[in-house]
C-alpha cells in the first residue's frame, strides 16, 4: 500500500496576528498592575508610622499603637490583662455607636 504525502499549507491571517498580538499586550500589562499591587499597599498612609518592631510587633504603627504580630491561643493572656480596658477604652466606641436594641454588630476580622 504506497502513502500519499499532502502538503499542508501553513498560513496566518491578519486579524489572528493582530488579534493575539493585542491579547498579549493586555495580559503583560495585568502582569504589571498585579505586580505593583504590593508596591502601592505598602505605600505610607495617614495614621501609619513605620519603626523598629518590637518582640511581638511587626514595627508598624497605627495612631501611636504598633500592630502586633498574629497571634495563635498562647496570646489569650495578653487579650485578658486587666490594663486592656483603660488602654483601648472600649467603652467609648460602645457609647460612641449608640446602638439601640434590634441593632446587629458584625466584628469582622477580630479573631
């Protein structure tokens, strides 16, 4: 049985070209602007200040406080000491708030 060997032409259309071309651009520049992303969150903000951690602090401040660092169950007495409440006083946010009964709170992100 003899084989036939078709030639296949190869051949690329303008508008492909054009097409795939555009496509690429488009994701280099998604590429870029997901890159930069970290660049642009780290840019210095109002109320933040940057400085030397501390042993349990990440070295960034907010409004004089510094952000600790995340903290697992070993940190429950930290959260429980006693002088918390005269050093973040809570009860002015709560007054603040004014909630009313039938109110819903939602503590997002609190832990």
């Amino acid at each position: 049985m003899a084989r036939t060997i078709v030639p296949v032409a190869c051949f690329e259309s303008t508008a492909m070209t054009e097409f795939t071309s555009s496509c690429a651009r488009a994701l280099c520049l998604l590429v870029a602007l997901w890159a930069a992303a970290p660049l642009a969150a780290h840019a210095q903000l109002p109320g933040y200040t940057a400085g030397a951690p501390s042993a349990d602090g990440i070295g960034k401040r907010y409004m004089g406080r510094e952000i600790s660092q995340v903290m697992g169950w070993q940190g429950a007495a930290w959260l429980e000491r006693e002088e918390r409440e005269k050093e973040e006083r809570t009860d002015l946010l709560l007054e603040a708030l004014e909630l009313r009964p039938g109110l819903v709170v939602a503590d997002i992100g609190a832990g």
